[in-house]
C-alpha cells in the first residue's frame, strides 16, 4: 500500500497533461491522513499557480469567510485538506479560467481519498466537483445548493469567485440558509467554539 508521502510526491511530479497547460504543471493539492474536512474545488488560478498556495486569492478570502475559518486556521490545520478537480492551472479562456482538466481526477482522487479515511465532511465548490460526486438529478447547480444534504458528507457549494456576485445576489437564501447551516457543521467538526 502506497503512503500519502510517495502518493504526493508522485502528484507533484505528474505530467499527465503538461502539454495542455500554458505555464506548465504545478499541481496543488493539500492531504494529510488526519483530514476531516476535505475543499474539492476547481482548479487553482494564476496567483494560485504562481504562489502554490491553494485558495490565494479573493476566491479564498470568501471561501475561508464562509467557513468562518481564519487564514492561519485554513493553512495551518491538518483537519482540513484541499483536493481540485484539476490540480494545475487549466488556462484562460473566452469568461474566465478553462475548465479544470479531466486527467486529474481520475488519476488521482480515489487514490487521496484512500489516504483520508476520517473526512467526515466534502465541500464540492462548483459546479465541475459537483457533477463529478453527485448524481442527484438536479438541473442547476442553485437547485443542488439550495437542497443541500444535512445529513450526507458531500455539501455542495457555488464557487466563491468574485464572478459569482450575481447568483450570491440573486439567490438570498444562500447566505441565510445555506450558510449557517455550513459554519455550524464546520464548527461540530472542528470543535471550534
């Protein structure tokens, strides 16, 4: 059986799709076995690409305002892991970022989460984890969120880019709702108080 050590060395080594990427890979991915609380977003954008730092940017300010976790917290916390659909910048397209590549997941995902039996919770950031995790029928990604499973490990999210202030807006019942229901689990979990 393989250890997340060899198994992170050998994402932080993988080429799978290098050709397809425009500044190379550099995969970001944060695992450790005592992760309770695993992020499977996107995949990581430029200042995330250039820094190697998962959820630097606004896109992770609101995230960590979400979770009500400081940014120390966030980085510094084994229970929490980081896990994108795609590991690596995917590229600029024609409205934003490309969508992540499909290598990554496959390739990887069950082999991480093997490695993290005690998550007891998965945030799925968008709509690309979402698809990829849940086969609930739902035809818009406000139709999955807003019917959010309490109970269930997988919590689905929108993403929190700044691009997203129209949905957030148009969708009051996220941050009256979904949120609260989101920071108490997260609080359960962490026994923050």
């Amino acid at each position: 059986m393989e250890s997340l050590l060899t198994l992170l060395t050998d994402i932080r080594a993988c080429t799978a799709c290098a050709e397809h990427l425009p500044f190379g890979p550099r995969p970001v991915v944060v695992a450790n076995t005592a992760a309770k609380i695993l992020i499977i977003g996107q995949a990581p954008g430029t200042r995330v690409h250039q820094t190697g730092i998962p959820w630097n940017d606004p896109s992770g300010d609101r995230l960590r305002q979400w979770l009500a976790i400081g940014r120390e917290q966030f980085y510094a916390d084994p229970r929490l892991a980081i896990m994108p659909m795609g590991f690596c910048y995917p590229g600029k397209g024609r409205s934003g970022d490309l969508p992540p590549r499909k290598e990554c997941a496959p390739l990887w995902h069950a082999r991480l989460l093997a490695q993290m039996p005690n998550v007891e919770l998965v945030l799925l950031i968008g709509q690309y984890a979402q698809g990829y995790y849940l086969r609930d029928g739902f035809k818009t990604l406000a139709e999955r969120v807003q019917q959010h499973p309490l109970k269930d490990r997988y919590f689905p999210l929108p993403h929190p880019s700044p691009r997203n202030q129209l949905w957030l807006k148009r969708n009051p019942w996220f941050d009256s709702d979904v949120l609260p229901c989101l920071q108490a689990r997260v609080r359960t979990i962490l026994e923050l108080k």
